[in-house]
C-alpha cells in the first residue's frame, strides 16, 4: 500500500466532476463548499467542468478523464476531491493516467459512485484512497453537520494514529436536500 502525503493547511485541493454535473446547477451550494475549504485554510483549484452540463453528465468520457488526469499532473494539486458522484464515474476508469499518479501520489477522496474510480486506482496503483466528502454534496452544508464532517477530514487527511477510531455522531439528518434549489 502506497499512503499519499498528509494534507496540511495551505495545500490545495482539486475538484473534478466525474459525472453529475451539479456544479452546472447549484453554484450556491458550490461556492459555499469551496468557502468552507477555504476557511480551514485549503486552496481550491477546480476543475474545468465543475460548471459545465452535458445532459446528465458534466462532459463527454474524455472530457472527464482529462478533467481528472489534468489534477493528476497539477504539481500544485495535493489532494483531488469530487464535485459530487453520480452513475456514469466509472465510465473514466480505462483513460486514467495511473503511471502518472503512481510517481506522484495524491490524496483521492469522494464517495458513492466514486467508489468505483477510488477502487480503480487503489487496484491499479496500490495508492489508498480514500471514502470520504465529495465537495458540494458533503461540504455544502450548514451547522452541525459540517463540523463533524470537517473534523473527521482534519483528523484522516492530516494524519492519524492507527487504529482511527471514528466516533459516530450523535445526530443525523433524514431530510432531503433539493440541491438545485441551494
């Protein structure tokens, strides 16, 4: 297993949008994600997609990838977080620049349908990925549950003792979000 170096205060973090394009459609909740970023002293390069829409995806497949693959060359870019999974984020998976990303890793963090591309370049790289927020649907929300939330990314992206014990929250929220409406 290859960890990829600790992210610290003052790196910069890169967003692609692998599928959904909810950047296109919600550019409050977007700008209040990169803020919260910013606020815990993290630079924000996004990608060039994160306010396109092709349909139901944020670009063509190649479109995506090099999205992905032009973080992945980023020498500023420490870490590369989603915009926000979505169905067709596995579809980038053969054009990943996975020797690339192997000489120089990078921290790599999303969840749903993400998984499949953070499982891709953990299988391909032996590079730890890692499940964890995708910017706007994470990041995008308001007290509490950003603090937990932010907390638990200091703790695992900063560097941690093992075993991590992650401590649940003790509340939760059921109500559904209509993110295009911020």
């Amino acid at each position: 297993m290859i960890y990829p170096p600790n992210l610290r205060p003052g790196d910069t973090i890169g967003v692609f949008s692998p599928s959904y394009p909810l950047g296109s459609k919600a550019p409050e909740v977007t700008q209040l994600a990169i803020s919260h970023l910013e606020a815990n002293g993290y630079k924000v390069k996004l990608g060039k997609l994160i306010d396109k829409a092709d349909g139901y995806r944020s670009g063509s497949i190649l479109d995506r990838a090099n999205e992905f693959n032009s973080l992945i060359a980023d020498d500023s870019v420490q870490c590369i977080m989603a915009a926000v999974g979505g169905m067709v984020s596995n579809s980038i998976l053969p054009y990943i620049h996975y020797a690339q990303l192997q000489k120089a890793p990078k921290t790599i963090i999303g969840h749903s349908d993400v998984t499949a591309i953070l499982l891709g370049i953990y299988q391909m790289t032996g590079i730890v990925t890692y499940y964890g927020p995708n910017l706007i649907t994470t990041l995008g929300q308001y007290p509490p549950f950003l603090e937990s939330t932010n907390q638990c990314l200091k703790d695992i992206l900063g560097g941690y003792s093992v075993p991590y014990a992650y401590a649940m929250p003790s509340f939760f929220s059921d109500e559904l979000t209509n993110w295009e409406e911020g």
